[in-house]
C-alpha cells in the first residue's frame, strides 16, 4: 500500500526484454537506502517488488507483460524519468489517500494551462473509469495522489488537477508535455461500493 505522496523523482538506466516480462534498473537513492529483496516500490504508480538492491542506489524488478500492457511503462527507455514511493509503513502519517499501486489504466494529458502559482492539467480518461472519478475526490496519476479540480466530457472524458509548485518540481507530471500518457488509479473505495450497490446480496 502507498499513499501517493512521491519521494524522488528517478531514472531508468537500463531495461532487458525477457520472455513476456521486461527487467528495469532504476536509480533511486532515496528509496533504495533501506530496501530489500522483496520490497515494494511504486514506480510511476505501479507496484513493482525488488528484485536486486544494486550499487550506486539502484535497483532491479521485473515487469510482466500485461503490466507493461495495462500502464505506460511499456514506453519507458533508458533515461526516463519516473516517481518512486516506498511502500507505507505502520503507523506512518498517510499524507496522499490509499494507493494500491495498481494500474486501472492509462490517460493522457490534453491540455496544461498556467497560473500564477500553480498549473492546471487536463487528462482525458477511459469512459469506463470516468464513473469512478468525482469532483473533489481522489485519483493518482503517474503514482502521484491529486485532487480532482474539474470535470468534463468535451468531446472525451477528463478530469483537472492543479498542480503546486512541490508537484511540479519534484514529479515528473511537472513537465508531462501534451499527449503523454500517464498511469491512472482511481479510488479504491469507490470500486468497492460499485460493487456493493450493484450485488447487495452477495
């Protein structure tokens, strides 16, 4: 479990094809001062397990295929960006919402329009997630936990996010150029209560 709140913004160094998997090594000193084989680490929003902590605060995990299918780490090359997040601990303060680091699937950036202060970014979405996205609520971009500013379907489905200086800065949503696809989570719970209403007996 994550909580959406990014630690280090980090890098791709290398990636190996595998048979229907890929191997990532990325650097990330931050996250990798205490890790583990075995531990948890959200890349872009995606949960992905330790495979090797290497030198120079690196790490390798592998990524099944229809992970790469299902997020934007299919596109991600030697020198890519990425946010990572330790997984949360115990009694750590959850500074984002619940992020399962599981990918429900991707957007794209539409439009980035900025203030004085912060920037406005639009992302359009898939239909079937959309219902699960309401004003004011939760979503995680890019394993980044946001509040939805605004919503609407001119001519697709999106959402808005405002972005604060930190968020800028410091993940890579900060300078996601119009058309990159992005990871999106939506908020569990609502998942949940979907299927609640929908199988009350059950």
């Amino acid at each position: 479990m994550f909580t959406g709140i990014v630690e280090e913004l980090g890098e791709l160094v290398s990636r190996d094809e595998l048979t229907d998997a890929a191997r990532l090594v990325i650097e990330g000193p931050t996250v990798t001062s205490d890790a583990r084989h075995g531990d948890s680490i959200a890349v872009n929003g995606v949960c992905l397990t330790v495979v090797e902590v290497l030198p120079g605060g690196r790490f390798s995990a592998d990524v099944m295929h229809e992970t790469l299918q299902r997020s934007s780490l299919d596109k991600l090359s030697p020198g890519s960006r990425v946010n990572l997040e330790r997984a949360a601990s115990v009694g750590s303060r959850l500074g984002g919402h619940i992020v399962q680091g599981h990918v429900d699937g991707t957007g794209a950036v539409v439009a980035r329009t900025p203030a004085e202060h912060w920037e406005v970014v639009r992302i359009a979405l898939p239909r079937e997630l959309a219902r699960y996205v309401v004003h004011k609520g939760s979503i995680t971009v890019d394993g980044i936990s946001l509040t939805v500013a605004g919503l609407g379907c001119d001519p697709e489905d999106f959402f808005e996010v405002s972005l604060i200086p930190t968020t800028l800065e410091l993940t890579t949503l900060g300078r996601a150029p119009v058309g990159t696809r992005v990871n999106l989570e939506v908020d569990v719970i609502a998942k949940y209560v979907e299927r609640l209403v929908a199988n009350p007996a059950q």
